[in-house]
C-alpha cells in the first residue's frame, strides 16, 4: 500500500523468539488436544486485503501490473495474473471464480478472517469485498474492514459510520472473543487526521458515531484498533479518542538486504515496545518487506524517493508459518494485553510490496501455494 518510516534496532537476537518458540508447543497444544477445552480462545489470525489487483480497470491495477512487470518480480503474480507472448503483465481478479479459488486458498491455510481495505463507494478498490460478500463460499473465512483515518470527516461522520455498521451486522463479520465486532483504524496520516479534527480527541466523535450506528443495528459495541508504526502516536489517540487497541498494518526496521530472520525479529519485538505503552495491542507479523518493484517502477500514489537497498530477502514459507504462529502465542502468553486474542499478517495480496500469503503464478504456470501451505501446517487446528 503505502512506505512506512523505519525504527533502527539492535541487531543482537534477544531472548523474545527463543520465548514463543518455548512457549508455542504447549500453547498449540492447547487448541488441539480434542475433548479438553484451552483455557484462552483460540486466536484469531487474519490478513490484510489490498485489492488492486484489476488490471487495466484503473491506473492503480495498471501500475502494480507495471511494477511487476520485469522478469525477476514475476515470482510474485498472483497466480491469477498472466504474462503475455510480449512479456506484459496483466493480473485481473475482478471474477468471481478467482474469489472462489483465493476463499478456498485462505480456509486451507486455516485463516480465521480477511482484514479488507475499503475506499468511498463506487470505488474499484472495493471490487474485493464486493466479490467476497457476493461468495456462496464466504462462510469459510471471516471479514472485516480496515478504513483509513482520513477517510472520517466532520462533514461525513454519520453516513460513514451507518455505512461501516451496515458491514458489521453482515454474516461472518469477525468479532473478539466476547462478541465484539473488530475494526481497524488505518492512520499513516496523522497530522492530515489532527488537521481534521483539531486534536486526537476530536477524533473521538468518530467513535462515538460509530458505537452509535452500531448500538442502532443492534450490535455489540465495535473493537477499535489504529494501525500505525508509530507507538507513541497510536496510543495518544486511542486514549484521547477512546479506542480499544493498538496495531500496525506494517512495520520493518530499515535494514538493508538483510535476511527474513531481521526483520520478524525486530517485529516481535515492535510487539513488546506496544505492550510496553499500557496500551492493548494486536499484533502484526510481517510476510515480507521488499518494495525494489515499486522503486523500479513507481505508482502514480506515492510521493517520496525509496531508497532500493531497503529490503529483506524473500523468506521460506516455513520462516513466514513459524513468525505468524509467534505471534499468536504472544497473544496467549499476554492475555492482559492481547484481549482481542487476535492477529493480524501483512498481507494477503501486498505482492508488489513484497508481503504475501496468496498464492503466485509459479515458473511452470500452475499456483504456488508454498506460503498457504506453510501456514496450514502451522496452525494445524482440528
């Protein structure tokens, strides 16, 4: 979707991954051992929808088809796309039948919901949630939505807010464990949003609208969480605007070409600087961070120079499967904090930004489900 600032950590390896590798056998066990209940709800692991990828319907599904268009980025089409006689890369998933196979794709790996990007009505953004709630398969994986921040105005409160509580009252809509909806809260634009609302507390008018629509449709009060890499920012607005929880749609350390193994390790410990705050928290695992395609070839949306060398090597499915799974054990390991028992993974479709669990277009031209597959094998839930 968008960059994202870096926070330089030490690159020594604490003792946090050796403590969920500990942890994690016992916690799993936990949710699997048939007739004995867990003593916590099992966690919920969902992944972020940034849906794209339409091919010519825009100039955004023509610039992430542009971007991995050169021949060492087409290890990640989705495996929906298509190269053509020419070399050119066209990825449409505005079908039906590629919902379909992409809800079967995700239910395999045992995703509990799809965390879907919204943009204002009639947008070709939408075409995701559009087609998934369209599904006659969408009972095998839940949703919910992510909107950005700015997205909320003082002139559109009311109508945005009965628009998203219209979504929550839908069948499968993703809850917390005592039943209450979920929601996130996407702020890369703090000072746009304080701009908006004169402070952070102004923003609590969203929330309270937004409860409002909810309580009308007769629904439990929503789960509010804000996305962003900044910890201090995110828990400010949540206590000044009322909000339930803190999150991250991504986060990466600023290394450069360095290994998968950096980067989960500087994200796990992004968690502890979270839960360090008193605030609560949902945590974020990364698939990947690796923008050379966008660098290479920029979309029309983002403003800034890259610098190229910002990456992390592509990672096993096996590394991505035992990260994401860390990341519920911490959930277990810190009820306190993690109330909304629940995950969330950069990405399901970040494929030009280097995070993805969906499935690609292999070297022989059938689907690479490596990551989904990884991932299943993980969670491993009966």
């Amino acid at each position: 979707m968008t960059a994202l600032r870096s926070l330089r950590l030490p690159r020594s390896i604490c003792s946090l991954t050796a403590l969920m590798l500990a942890l994690l056998p016992g916690l799993r066990a936990a949710d699997s051992e048939k007739g004995k209940p867990a003593s916590l709800p099992a966690v919920a692991v969902g992944a972020i929808r940034w849906d794209g990828w339409h091919s010519d319907a825009d100039s955004v599904g023509q610039a992430v088809a542009k971007s991995l268009g050169p021949p060492e980025w087409h290890y990640r089409i989705p495996f929906f796309g298509v190269v053509g006689d020419d070399g050119r890369v066209s990825v449409n998933g505005d079908r039906a039948e590629v919902m379909e196979r992409e809800i079967a794709y995700a239910k395999s790996g045992h995703l509990d919901y799809w965390a879907f990007i919204t943009y204002p009505e009639g947008s070709v953004m939408n075409r995701g949630l559009e087609l998934y709630l369209a599904s006659p398969h969408r009972g095998d994986i839940h949703f919910c939505i992510i909107t950005e921040a700015t997205q909320w105005r003082p002139d559109n409160v009311d109508a945005t807010a009965a628009r998203y509580a219209e979504l929550m009252a839908e069948p499968g809509y993703q809850t917390t464990p005592n039943g209450r909806p979920l929601f996130y809260f996407l702020n890369h634009a703090a000072d746009s949003l304080k701009q908006l609302w004169r402070d952070d507390a102004g923003f609590r008018q969203v929330a309270d609208a937004f409860r409002k629509a909810a309580r009308e449709r007769g629904l439990a009060d929503p789960y509010l969480a804000v996305m962003t890499w900044d910890v201090k920012g995110a828990k400010a607005l949540a206590e000044a605007a009322g909000l339930d929880a803190i999150s991250a749609y991504a986060f990466q350390g600023g290394d450069k070409a360095a290994p998968y193994e950096r980067l989960a390790f500087v994200v796990e410990r992004f968690w502890e600087e979270q839960r360090r705050t008193g605030a609560k928290v949902i945590p974020l695992a990364m698939t990947g961070w690796d923008r050379r395609p966008r660098v290479m070839n920029p979309v029309p949306w983002e403003h800034f120079n890259a610098p190229k060398d910002n990456y992390y090597v592509p990672p096993a499915p096996d590394q991505i499967a035992q990260h994401i799974a860390h990341a519920a054990a911490w959930c277990r390991a810190h009820p306190e904090a993690a109330d909304a028992q629940a995950v969330i993974v950069y990405a399901w479709n970040e494929h030009d930004e280097g995070g993805w669990l969906c499935p690609t277009l292999g070297a022989d031209g059938s689907p690479d489900a490596s990551r989904i597959e990884a991932l299943g094998s993980a969670l491993h839930r009966p």
